[in-house]
C-alpha cells in the first residue's frame, strides 16, 4: 500500500487544549457521542471527495479527541472508576494541512506501549483509501482528576496496610503511573518501601498478598504415591502462593518445607 510519505514534511505542531471533560463513572457523555457521530461524518461523509479537497485540521482534531475519551471511558469502565474529569491537549504535525481529505473512515491506533491512558498518549491516524493513502502521528497530554487512594500517614516499608493508614483524595494525574481507586485493591497487603504521609498508594509498590503468615496455623498437605494426609502445623514464615516456606509441624516438632498452595494451606515438598 502506497502511503503520503512523499509529500509529509515536519514543518511543526498545532497544539489544539480540549475543555476540562466530565464523565460519570464507565459512561460516555451523549453530548460527545453527537459530537463524535457529526464529527465523523463530515470527516467521512463523500466517496466520492476529490483527492485534492485539504483535510480540515480542527476536525481532524475534534475527531481524534472524542476517540481519546471513548478509550479512556472503556478503560475506566473496566476499572470501575468512580467520577472522573478529564483535559486533553493535542499537538497535531502542521503538515496535515497538506493532506487531502479522507474519502472513507478514518483509523486510529496506539503508537506507544502505554496501558494507562493517562499522561503522554502517541497515536496513529490512517487514511487507507483514495489514491494517495497517508498515516499520521499525533500526541496527546491527557490530564486525569479523580479520587484515588493515598497514605493517609508515614507507612513503613514491609507494613500491611489497614484501612485506618489509608484515605481517598481527589488528584490531577498527569503520568503513567499505576494507583487505586478504591481500598479493597490494597488492603491487607504489604508494602515494598516507605510510603510518605499523601502519597499516592501505587499497587506496584505492594507485594502480593500473603496467602501465609509468619506464626498462624497452617494446614499441611502430604501427598505421594496417590496417598494424602493432612496435619496442623505452625507457619515459620511469611509467604505468597507459590512460594516455599518453612513451617513446623504441630504434632512431631519437625521443621520441614513446603509449598503454598491457598489460604493458610501448605503442600510438602517430595
């Protein structure tokens, strides 16, 4: 497929600031489905455009916008945001004053390795029709405020975290960076660093729940040859699933290690 590179030259950007959006939990607003639905259509509304009609920047803009909310409003939808605002800066390349108009519709694709989308966006925007099909790159800072959940006091490294060390505050996020929106996401877990007092509590900053802790009861399982036994014994330390262990069996004393396998339940190690 032949592409408009020939004739696309960086001659600058055009930054394009987007109002402050708001969006109720999981749901785009109607007004930016009309105006995604107008906005399309004039962007794609004749086959049989000339070749020669110039693609209209602000459009292309606004088109571009309404496909960065929709994104961000499946994403929040999966994630169970609560009420969010959102602002979005488009810097578009000034030669796409010199493209012509796409006869047909028009694609977009993430051009970066970013999940969240939040903080600094690169997408790619395809004609693939007409006799001289183009790509183009565009950027977006996308602004997120939102509540999330924050230290509400100095955690030490290596603490698990309870409710009374955690509160929701409502920030503007402008990176990628991984944070929670609600306290289940991070209760009971234990901290890898020292989290400062406001700090945004980033589930990457938590290791996996413990699934065993050091000194509660276990149940261990012995398993071997198609024979299974069971016996109590004591944790000697802290561990996730999957992880090996120490633990002491209650009736012999003996020390032996195993494996977790579920919550407060061990596997011996043949």
């Amino acid at each position: 497929m032949l592409y408009f590179s020939d004739s696309y030259k960086e001659e600058g950007k055009r930054n394009f600031r987007i109002s402050t959006r708001k969006r109720k939990s999981g749901n785009v607003a109607f007004s930016a489905k009309i105006s995604a639905l107008i906005t399309l259509s004039v962007l794609t509304s004749s086959v049989q455009a000339s070749d020669r009609t110039p693609l209209e920047t602000k459009q292309l803009s606004s088109w571009v916008n309404t496909k960065i909310e929709q994104e961000i409003a499946s994403y929040a939808k999966r994630q169970r945001w609560p009420d969010y605002e959102t602002e979005i800066e488009l810097s578009i390349p000034a030669s796409a004053d010199h493209l012509p108009a796409c006869p047909t519709a028009l694609y977009i694709s993430a051009a970066d390795q970013q999940n969240l989308p939040v903080g600094y966006l690169r997408r790619q925007v395809e004609c693939q029709s007409g006799s001289q099909p183009w790509k183009l790159n565009v950027t977006a800072q996308v602004r997120l405020r939102i509540p999330v959940i924050v230290a509400a006091t100095h955690i030490r490294r290596d603490t698990k975290l309870s409710a009374t060390m955690l509160k929701t505050q409502t920030l503007t996020l402008s990176r990628d960076e991984a944070f929670a929106t609600r306290p289940e996401q991070v209760l009971g877990q234990r901290t890898l660093r020292r989290i400062r007092s406001g700090q945004v509590i980033s589930p990457l900053q938590l290791q996996p729940l413990w699934l065993v802790e050091d000194g509660e009861s276990v149940m261990i399982i012995a398993s071997k040859n198609g024979m299974e036994a069971s016996m109590k014994g004591e944790a000697l330390q802290n561990g996730v699933k999957g992880e090996q262990i120490s633990v002491r069996n209650s009736t012999s004393g003996k020390v032996i290690d195993v494996i977790v396998v579920d919550r407060g339940k061990v596997q011996t190690i043949f």
